[in-house]
C-alpha cells in the first residue's frame, strides 16, 4: 500500500497569461496522518498549488510526489489515491445527492451494489440523508459544502485535498466541516492538507501550518510555535505624524532593548508576551518622552498581525520597513 | 481502482443522458420548432411539387428533411451545452480529478447528444408518416435517413463541443450553433437545385453540404436506391466529421490538459 504522504520540491508556477508568477520556489513535505495547513490571503498561491499537486495543471519546475506517486508522470496514479474539494464545488446541479454520489463510485470503478451501499454510509456521514434524493440544484451552499465533501471521500482516499472549504459558510456549518475533517483526520488517520484564510481554522485543526504570501512560503511551524514567534499580545500605537512615531521608537529601542516591533507610517505595533503588563510601561515612557499616541490598544495577535510582522520581515530583508 | 474506457464511457454517457433528460427545456423546443418546419412548410409550399422540376416527387418527402436536419443541428448543439455547463458548475474539474479517463469525459456529452437527435429523429419521422409519407425504399430507407441525420449530427457535435471546450462559454458555445444555421436555409432548402434562380444562392448552395445531405435523403425517399446520389451525402459527412471532430479531439486535448 502507498503512503499518504505529499512531497513538493522547489516547485514555480508560471502563468503565460499575463506573465504572472503564482508559486515562488515552494517546498515542503507533509507525512502520512498529518494534518497540514497553508494560510494566506487571498491571491497568495493557495490555489494554484492544489491544483498543481492535485495534478489540475502542471508545474513550471520543480518536483512533486504525492502518495508516492510523481504527479508528472502518473497523475492518474495520484487520483486513485487522493480525494479534492477545490474553492468551487464540483456537482451537476441535475442530479440528486444520492444520484451524484453513485456516480462517483461508479468512476472509481465500484460495482452497482457497492456504490449504493457506500453511497448511503456517506450520506449519513455528511447527514444529507433526508435530502438525498433532491435535487442538488436546490441544495443550501452548507449542503452543497457537505455534499462535495462526501465526493470527494468516495475512494476512501488516503489524502485529502480541500482548498477553503469552510470559506463563505457560516458558523453552525463550519463547525461541522471542522468536525469531520478532525474526526477523519485522527480515526481514519488521513493526511489532509487544507488552505484557508483564517487563522482560527488552521489554529484548531492543523499540526503544522505554512503560511504562504505572494507565491512564498514565509514561515512554517506547530500553531503553538508560529503563535510563540508573534508573541501572545500586541499593543498597537497609532500617532499623530510620522515624526512622533519615529521618537517613539527610538525611545523603545533605547530604553527596552529585545522588544520586538513593526513600524509602518504612524502606527507602531508592539509584539509581547504580557501585553497589559507592558502597556503600563510603555505609557510611562513615551509620557517621559511626551509622547501621547492618539489609540493604543492590547490586541490578541490575528492573521493580519502575523502577515503583517511576516511580511514587513521579509521587506526588509529587502531594505524596507524598519524593523527591532 | 478505476475501470477501463469502455465502463468510464458508460457511466459517463448515462449521466449526460440523465441531466438532457432533467432539463426538458433544452430540447423541446427544438423539436417542437423542426415539427412546425414541416408541417408549414408542406401545408403552404406542397403546391409547387406540381412544378416539372419536381418530377411528380411528394413535397412532404422533400421538405422533410430540411426538418431532419434542422432538428439534428439542435440536437448535437446540446452536446457543446453540456460541456460548457459542466464546465461552469466546476463538475468538469471533479471529473478530471477522478481516475476516468480523459476520452470519456468529453465523449459522455457528446455521445449522450446523439442518443437526443437519434430520438428526435424518430419522433419527426412518425409525424411525417402520420402526416403521410411514403419512403421509395422503404423501411430501409427510413433507417438511411436515421443514420444520415445522427451523421450530420455528430459533425455538429464536434462542432459544438471544440467551441464548448474551446472558449468555456456558454454565449459562444451558443452563437457557435447559430452560425450553421444559415446553412440549413442557404441551400435546397425549399426547391430543387434547377429551380434556384439567384445566382449567389446556386453558388452557396453548391458549396454548401447540407445540399448534399438534403440530395441523399431525398434521394433515398424520393427516388429510391440511387448510388452516387446518397454517397456525396455520406462524403459530405465524412469530410465534415473529421473536421470537426478533431477541432474538437484538439480543443479537448488542451482543456484537459494541465497547461
């Protein structure tokens, strides 16, 4: 039997229309069981890397085995083992739940009476069984979700590709996307890799996240380590002009020295461990320097504090935003 | 895992059956509209079949196949339609994301598009034989006809599907099908070839193939078995299908390539 496993090596994609580059030089590797996530903003190369190792399009370089299998040479090798739920749902709206999923168990080469029966334990799983025999045109975009999950586990496949599925949901459907993909994740022992936008989701579901921005991955770790490198609080300043908030820096730099901080124009964002702790000595210091910030606020880190310490790392690596 | 082409094929041409079937609207009216080909065309027109040129020929057996034809044109444009909409509902990338093979996800529409004309077909015959028609040939005759029309069919189909998987859209898979239409009216449509006065028309229509096909089917239900006279039909589609079908086996190609 072949190993679950996903391996990408220096992979690029170029898109010759409009000469876009998606995927920068992309690599990791995610092992049997393993719960992976990448996490990024929209337009970040989510995307275009699913459908590259899902064998949708091809890569401009690099290497890419997935259950063992290279994507280039036996994509449908990959299929066999693999099961996708791209952005978009995939399902004829003509036919019923029950009929679409019969139909893929028949693509994967399932005899009649086993397609039935798989087909009715999916329903169950996936709880579309009182609406299985509607038509799946008129399905609630939460039912569609759960309908092109249950595709998508027809083959029983050893990895699980979803690309946002929870996105545009809400809550209650969330959660029980959430719910499966956990519970398929830690008894059935698949290897899932998802892509999401929001940090909450691959906070609560994933053992490893790659965050990935602009075609890059820019950092890779446990939630725990990714959240360790951001520190627990931010306090964030805003001032009135550019000037003030350059002193305040300079008097943070100064007199609390290993404080980890991004300054972009006015604002300067504080990245601590205890934030309400260190707010009060931040205020007696900047009152020192007579330094009054219009807004200061202790903030739990989210998505966009990560990209934005991420991202302003990596700028000045290019010699951009300045950075302590 | 997976089967071989031949069950891919199957189950993928039931399927495009099924969804045809679910939305009765795409043929319908196509049918409905070939029907009334036929009966306004012999109702108003039959009195000129007492024109010499005619040779004593019923016009309701040379109108007929105009609404063959037009009848087939319909139907094999449902099989670009079903393309272009399984491409739009994102089912075209489930499939390509499926062991199946490739061949067969493209053939499914297609072959499910000739199932749809093969019947309308039979339908327009029974209304013609309702209405009165009498075959020179006779029931196999009748079956040349049948195989005629879902011939024509499948080079439209080609047509149809390379525009489908060609431009994804379903505007252009439409306007597509629009543009042969003409062609069912730029021809023999309603006289003999002897009887077309312009000149520009007598040009078209001799370039045109639906004149042959129209010349075959006649010939076959007017004249009897007349070798050269059903042939350049059968060529004319033999030269049209491997034409289109491979536009389409190319744009096909390319769309479910990984590019």
């Amino acid at each position: 039997m072949v190993k679950g496993t996903i391996y990408v090596e220096h992979l690029s994609k170029i898109f010759k229309k409009g000469n876009v580059q998606a995927v920068k030089d992309v690599s990791f590797a995610v092992e049997e069981g393993e719960f992976f996530a990448f996490l990024g903003p929209n337009g970040a190369g989510k995307s275009t890397t699913v459908q590259i190792v899902t064998t949708l399009i091809s890569p401009s370089a690099g290497k890419v085995y997935v259950a063992e299998q290279d994507v280039l040479t036996n994509p449908k090798g990959v299929r066999e083992h693999i099961g996708v739920a791209l952005q978009e749902t995939g399902i004829d709206p003509s036919l019923t739940g029950r009929e679409m999923l019969h139909l893929q168990c028949r693509i994967f080469g399932f005899t009649n009476k086993q397609a039935k029966l798989r087909t009715s334990e999916l329903l169950e799983v996936v709880q579309l069984r009182e609406a299985a025999d509607r038509i799946c045109g008129n399905y609630s975009g939460g039912m569609r979700r759960r309908l092109d999950l249950a595709l998508t586990l027809v083959n029983k496949p050893k990895i699980l590709f979803l690309d946002e599925p929870t996105t545009g949901l809400d809550p209650s459907n969330r959660k029980s996307i959430w719910n499966y993909l956990h519970r398929l994740n830690k008894e059935e022992g698949t290897t899932i890799f998802l892509t999401t936008q929001y940090l909450e989701e691959a906070d609560t579901l994933a053992d490893r996240i790659s965050i990935i921005d602009d075609g890059e991955i820019v950092a890779t770790g446990t939630p725990q380590e990714l959240k360790a490198q951001i520190g627990n609080d931010i306090i964030a300043m805003n001032f009135e002009n550019e000037g003030e908030a350059e002193k305040a820096e300079a008097a943070i730099t100064q007199n609390m020295p290993g404080t980890d901080f991004v300054k972009r124009s006015t604002e300067l964002n504080l990245y601590v461990q205890n934030g309400t702790k260190r707010l009060m000595e931040i205020v007696r210091l900047l009152d020192q320097e007579n330094l009054a910030p219009q807004t200061i606020n202790v903030n739990t880190p989210t998505l966009d504090d990560i990209f934005l310490k991420i991202t302003a790392e990596s700028e000045q690596k290019r010699g951009g935003v300045e950075h302590g | 895992m997976g089967n071989g082409l031949v069950k891919d094929i199957w189950v993928l041409s039931k399927r495009s059956v099924l969804t045809t079937l679910r939305s009765p609207f795409s043929f319908i009216p196509n049918l409905l509209i070939s029907t009334f080909f036929l009966l306004v065309y012999d109702s108003g027109l039959s009195g000129i079949s007492q024109l010499p040129a005619f040779d004593g020929a019923n016009y309701l057996a040379f109108i007929l196949p105009v609404s063959v034809v037009s009848a087939a044109i319909g139907g094999a444009g449902g099989a670009g339609q079903g393309i272009v909409k399984d491409i739009e509902n994102g089912f075209f990338s489930r499939l390509l994301l499926t062991p199946a093979s490739r061949l067969s996800i493209v053939l499914g529409p297609i072959i499910a598009g000739m199932l749809q004309l093969f019947v309308q077909t039979i339908l327009i015959l029974i209304v013609a034989f309702l209405m009165g028609l009498e075959v020179a040939t006779g029931f196999l005759g009748v079956l040349v006809v049948l195989l005629l029309a879902v011939g024509w069919g499948l080079a439209f189909a080609g047509y149809s599907a390379g525009i489908a998987l060609k431009t994804k859209n379903a505007q252009a898979a439409q306007a597509g099908t629009l543009i042969f239409f003409p062609l069912i009216f730029l021809s023999t449509t309603f006289v003999p070839y002897e009887l077309i006065e312009s000149s520009w028309l007598k040009v078209a229509a001799t370039i045109n193939p639906t004149t042959y096909i129209f010349e075959s089917m006649r010939t076959v239900l007017i004249d009897g078995w007349k070798f050269w006279g059903i042939a350049k039909g059968i060529i004319a589609i033999m030269i049209a299908c491997a034409i289109t079908i491979t536009f389409a086996a190319l744009s096909a190609k390319k769309a479910v390539s990984r590019g």
